[in-house]
C-alpha cells in the first residue's frame, strides 16, 4: 500500500504536467489515498471552476464536490443515436481537494480526477472510496414523456432538468458541460448540479436499427444550495 504522502507526490506529478505517470496511479493508489481522508471534509468558500457560459446563482454554496464515474445510455433512433440517461457512482472527493490546495489549484484538479477515475475505478463495481451520491434516471415527474436525472443520497434527492450547457473541451469525445436546476417539489438536496470536466461518454455518430448501447464516462459533479 502506498502511502498518503508517495500517493500524493504520484498525484501532484501527473496533475502538473506529467500524464505518462497516469499509468503508474492505479486503482489501489487512488484508493489508498482517499481511503487515507475522512470521507467529507468541510467546503467552506470553496469556488468551482466554471467555464464561460454557465453560473452559480448569488447566495448558493457548494454542499457535494464529488467525482461520479458511470455509463452514458443511448438509444439509436433515425440513424443516430438519442440519450436515454445515464447512471453512476458519485464520490466524495472534497478531502481530496483540501489536502492538495496548497499543491494544485483547484481547476487542475477538477480537470485531472475524471481522468483519473476513469481510467481507474471499475463501473460497475466496488470502489473503496466514500461513495455520497448515486445518479440514475426517473419519468419527469408530472409530465406525460421525458426523463430528468435524480442525484440521490440515503436520505434525501434532487430530480433536475437542464438549464445550461456548453461544449466540453473534445466535443466529439466528451459529453457537454452542464448546469442543472432542481425540479420543484422534488427532494431538498440541491438546488443545482454542474456536470464539469468530462471524460468521454460521447456515442458513435451513426447507428441502424433500434441498438441500444452504453458510453463508460466520468465527470465531477458539485451540488450547490
């Protein structure tokens, strides 16, 4: 096992520049790290690094900075294929960016850790990381067709429709940049989510039939209220 201090030096040297020694960040490292934290730590001030184009309303602060690794689900419909949502695992990383804010500026970190997971947590699967929040689909609540995203921890929800989007950096490879807002009258866990820093989960462009097929992707996640 490694220790907290080699684990962040292999962390801190492929988030500064180096990503060939994204190999050598494997699973257990990335594990024995977080599993090092407490599994939440106070956000405080903490800002998201938001791209031009979406916004945090005034007065919201962060409650979840977390890492959600999962699938992105398509459906092919006249030759292309058409989102049907997306499940996955959310992560607690907030201890995580405490321990290395003095190292790594927050929007490096932000940028790097969907990378990380992707390449190193299993979907489906166990992770021995602080799991906060689970991400699945529902029927839009009071609508007669459409899906909405849930996040939704043991005790409480947000199911959310869409109020922003903007490119990710690879379009063609990675899924938008998203802001969320919650749906009135459906759980108290957020008011809203902004899917960052994504990695990969884009479909092929073309499809026949009526295939069904799923996009492994990671993204971060930051619920504010």
């Amino acid at each position: 096992m490694l220790s907290l201090q080699a684990t962040c030096l292999l962390l801190l040297t492929s988030v500064m520049g180096a990503p060939t020694s994204l190999s050598a960040l494997q699973s257990s490292s990335f594990n024995d790290l977080t599993r090092s934290l407490a599994p939440s730590c106070p956000l405080g001030n903490f800002q998201i690094p938001l791209p031009s184009g979406l916004t945090l309303s005034p007065g919201q602060q962060v409650k979840f900075a977390t890492v959600g690794r999962g699938t992105q689900n398509y459906t092919c419909t006249n030759g292309a294929f058409v989102s049907s949502g997306a499940v996955a695992d959310l992560y607690d990383v907030s201890c995580l960016f405490k321990v290395t804010a003095p190292f790594i500026p927050t929007a490096t970190l932000s940028k790097w850790l969907p990378i990380i997971a992707l390449n190193s947590l299993p979907f489906p699967g166990p992770a021995a990381l602080p799991l906060a929040l689970d991400h699945y689909f529902i029927a839009t609540p009071d609508s007669a067709s459409g899906i909405s995203p849930v996040f939704a921890s043991s005790t409480d929800r947000i199911v959310a429709k869409r109020d922003a989007s903007v490119p990710a950096a690879n379009a063609s490879v990675n899924v938008p940049y998203v802001k969320l807002i919650a749906i009135d009258g459906q759980g108290t866990l957020a008011e809203t989510v902004f899917r960052l820093d994504t990695a990969n989960g884009q479909p092929p462009s073309t499809c026949s039939g009526s295939e069904t097929i799923t996009v492994q992707y990671a993204a971060m996640y930051y619920l504010t209220k």
